[in-house]
C-alpha cells in the first residue's frame, strides 16, 4: 500500500476545517489517519515535512462555466478593450484574420468600464466585420451584441416569439443587436454550434480538458459545471471518466443557457459526473433581477443613477434603470425580472421533483429568491436536493423564508471584487446585504461558495478572502457585518461544497475519506498565499514545480 505522511503543517481537518499543527496520513486513494502535532506519528512509506505549510480539503467550484471558458483561446478575449473604437478595431482585425470561421465571437466585454457605457450595435459591427455574423459577450455572459448578419441567422429580427425586452430595439423597433438574457443564450448557443460544427467536436473537446486540467492549479479539486445542454452530457461523461479533477454538471435547455429548463424526460439517467442528476433554472437574470428595495431607496437609486449618466455624459445607466422597468409594489420599489410566474415554477419543480432530479436555481434579486423558497417549500422538495445559488441582495425576510425550505445557500463574494463599486454607487448597499454570508448563516442556512467564474473570479484563495474580510481591491470594506469565519469559509468551498452536490469529499481530511487536497505556502487568508500541491484521490495532480 502506497502511504505518504504530511508532517509539520496546520491541517484543516474534519468536516469542521478547524486549522490546527497536526499531521495526516494518506494511504492510496484515501485519508488513513490524521493527528495533532503532540500525537504519536504512524508509519509510512513516504513522509512530506511541510513547516510553515497549511493543508485543505481539496476545493470544489460548485457553479462554475469551464464549458463556456474552453472557448474563450477559440475566439477573442475582449477584457483588455479599453474601450469601444478598441473593441471595434480588435473586432475588424480578427474579422480579416479569420475569414472562413462561420462566426466571430469576442468574450470578456467589459462595456461598463469603457467611457461609452454601450456595446457596439449592430450597424457599427457590421461596418467592420461586413456581412460577418459578429458576437461580442459580456463577461458575465448575461448580454451580448450581435451583427445583422447574426440576427438574421437568429430569426431574430421579425422574434415575435422572444420575450420582448430581451431584445432590445430603436425607435422605429427594428433591434438594435443588443440581446439580453433569454435572447444572448440562445445566440452564443447558436453560434458556439455552428462553430464547432466547423472546427470539429474533437477539438472542443480537448480544449475542454486543457480548460478543466487549468483548474487544478488554483487547488480545485472537483468542477462543476453549472450549465450543459443535455446534447453535451455524452462529451461530459467522457471528461469525467478521468480524475483529475473531479467533474460533474447540472442540464439545462438545449435551447440556450437562459431559456426555460428542459423537460424531466429530456435528463440522461445515471450520477452526473462526481455528483447527483440536476436541473438548473434560471429565475431572475444577471443585472435584469427581481429586486425589490424600501421605497426610501429610490432617490438613491435615482441619484446614483444620475450622478453616474452625468458623469458619462451620456444616459445609459438611467437608461438602464429605466428600462429594467421600476414600478411600485408590495410597499416597495421593484425591479420585476421574474422568468417563470409562481405557478409554472411550481409545475416544472414537481416535475424535477418526481423524476428525482437535484435543482439549481439561478436567484440573483431578492424577489426572485422569495419566490424560490416559496416554491421549493410548496413543492416539497427532500432537504439538501435544493440549490439557490448568487443570493446577491437579500433582506432578512427572505432569507428566513429561504432557510425554512432546506435549500442550500451558494453564493459568490467573488463577484464584491466586479460588482460592488456599482452597488455602492448606487446606494443599494444601504437597503440590501449583498452577498450577505452572516445573514444566510445566522438564518441557520448552509452555505457553499463557488466562482461562477467567468463572472467571478476564478481563485478560490481570493474568493476566501472576500467571504471573510469583504475588502475590494481599493481598501474599501464592504458590509463587514457579513463575514463569515476563517473555518466556516473553507468548509464552504470544500466539504460542504461536496455535500451540496452529493459527491466525495463531504467528510473533509478524516480518516476514510478521499485523500483530495491542497498544500498551501502560508496561511490561506494573507494576500501572498498561493497553492502549491494539488492531490486528488492520493495522487499529486498538480505541483507548483511541475
Ligand atoms: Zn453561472
């Protein structure tokens, strides 16, 4: 029997991540032993001295997107565009570059930092990429802009079947080729399978395992995708028949990331990867949520709002406030971005339900994760086969309703690091906890964290941090009341993280559990601490020296 001894680290062990000196003894693919420091040590084959190391449950990303990622080196990475003529030279040269491929995809627009504040529109993308079918993502994946050749491609441009203000149109309401939500997923759907079926299936795939393989130096020791369409469930199973790192998904509609879920006959039967069947939902969007915010909020709101538009001299955020349709409800200011009415929410979770299907439900807005609990508790859901994940403005009311239906609570404080500033300008901060890990907690909700990378950031050191000091980049802290503890957030990016999803690893570093894990040079929650081992079923998988 292979056996390594790791002596001298502070070792995060048990299903509690309490850090302690101590030792821990792997013997092949699991945990044998583990120990503190004054306790005698056991025999092994091999001992590891690791001073001043620290030792962790192998992290598990339990939403993320590397499916979506792996195309990125397939196109262009637009999140150095500094801003719109950047995009739109980068934009003509790729299109000169590259004349036969059947679209030109451009990710990681960042229009929000750029001084126009706009994606470019479709007349501007087709002066230059002419006649080109043009797609251009913003990072968060929630909006695009495409081309006209793109839109015709679509159908988009008669859409009477589109939920209207996904697509966005002119006076005269011709669309302008900006699409959101619903309408965005359906393009990158489109044009990722036109791509690929260009490229080969072959080549996606192996970039899918170089984009997966990319994970275990950041010390993630189990992926999971969020999002496949259930035609891409055969590739996954394939990618997941190797270990390193653990894999599993959830299945949504074929129809694009963001359209209404799949019925329960269209899930493939058997485990997902390293974790149960799910089905993901999506009930709110990315910034079009379901918010609703005191009415004292509003000249906030307004006021955040203008300063910004006056600041851009132009008017897109008081646009894009306006056009997320504010109205007054509930004793309320709401933002009312719901994709299902509470009825067929119902409906489509006892389907999931009866068919044995785990749920993921994408809940962004406070109004949209009430109307989560309120079906999950209709429905009746087993504990623990529930997932609400982003939870990014929350009341205590709604975090109550939350907690009485067992549903996991996994958000992201990552994305403090992208979105905060925003929030702060516009004031919403004082009005909802934005991701707020003490509420869920104190609710008595278990929490898991994760990246959504490419929305958040991908290192799960950093996203540590931000669950524990909530300090952005320019010292600001933000809502310091919604830290959780050291011990608490590593438990949720690991062995709760794996209990989430019904997969190994929900015991942590104890004895009789998959000896998955990180060595870390230093503590996990000072700035310079980076991985330095990963090891997955007692096997190196990734070594800082190669
Ligand atoms: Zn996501």
């Amino acid at each position: 029997m292979a056996s390594t001894l790791f002596v001298g680290a502070t070792v995060w062990a048990g299903a509690d991540c309490r850090p302690h000196p101590g030792w821990l003894l792997v013997a092949d693919d699991r945990i044998a032993a583990a120990g503190m420091a004054d306790e005698p040590l056991p025999e092994a084959g091999n001992v590891l001295d690791l001073p001043g190391r620290h030792v962790l449950p192998g992290f598990v990303d339990a939403h993320e997107h590397p499916s979506l990622t792996a195309w990125v080196p397939r196109g262009t990475d637009g999140i150095g565009w500094p801003d719109l003529p950047a995009a739109l030279a980068a934009i003509r040269t790729a299109a000169a570059v590259d004349a036969g491929s059947p679209w030109l995809v451009f990710w990681n627009a960042l229009p929000h930092t750029w001084p126009e504040r706009r994606l470019p529109t479709a007349a501007e993308l087709d002066r230059v990429a002419p006649d080109r079918r043009v797609l251009v993502s913003v990072r968060d994946l929630h909006r695009v802009a495409v081309s006209p050749a793109a839109l015709a491609d679509l159908g988009l441009v008669a859409a009477a079947g589109w939920r209207r203000s996904d697509v966005v149109r002119d006076r005269r309401g011709r669309p302008t080729g900006e699409l959101w939500e619903h309408a965005c997923g359906a393009a990158v759907a489109r044009a990722l399978a036109q791509t690929e079926e260009y490229l080969g299936s072959q080549q996606i795939e192996t970039a899918l395992r170089a984009e997966l393989d990319r994970r275990l130096g950041y010390g993630y020791t189990h992926v999971h995708d969020a999002y496949v369409p259930p035609e891409q469930h055969e590739r996954m199973v394939r990618l997941a028949a190797d270990e390193a790192p653990r894999l599993s998904w959830a299945i949504g509609s074929g129809a694009g990331i963001f359209a209404p879920g799949a019925g329960p006959a269209e899930f493939p039967d058997g485990r997902y990867g390293a974790a149960g069947r799910e089905a993901k939902l999506f009930l709110d969007g990315g910034e079009r949520c379901a918010l609703r915010l005191p009415l004292a909020a509003l000249g906030g709101l307004a006021w955040g709002a203008v300063r910004e538009s006056m600041a851009v001299s132009g008017w897109g955020p008081l646009r894009e406030t306006i056009g997320r349709r504010v109205r007054f409800g509930g004793g309320g200011l709401e933002l009312r971005y719901l994709r299902y009415d509470d009825r067929t929410l119902i409906d489509v979770l006892a389907g999931y339900a009866q068919a044995g299907l785990r749920v993921r439900l994408h809940a962004v807005g406070n109004l949209a994760v009430r109307q989560a609990a309120q079906a999950l508790r209709t429905v009746g859901l087993p504990a623990g086969t529930a997932t609400v994940d982003h939870l990014a403005l929350l009341d205590p009311a709604t975090v109550d309703a939350l907690a009485a239906c067992g549903a996991w609570a996994c958000y992201q404080p990552g994305f403090l690091a992208s979105f905060a500033r925003t929030l702060l300008a516009a004031g919403i901060d004082r009005y909802a906890a934005v991701f707020g890990g003490r509420l869920l907690q104190d609710a008595g909700l278990r929490l898991v964290l994760s990246s959504d990378h490419p929305g958040g950031v991908l290192d799960p050191l950093q996203i540590l941090r931000l669950a524990v000091h909530r300090r952005l980049l320019d010292g600001t802290v933000i809502q310091p009341e919604q830290a959780i503890s050291r011990a608490d957030a590593v438990r949720a990016h690991t062995t709760e993280a794996a209990a989430s999803l019904d997969a190994p690893g929900a015991g942590g570093l104890a004895p009789g559990q998959p000896a998955d894990l990180v060595i870390c040079d230093g503590d996990p929650f000072e700035p310079g601490t980076a991985v330095t081992q990963t090891w997955i079923g007692g096997r190196v998988a990734w070594s800082a020296d190669g």
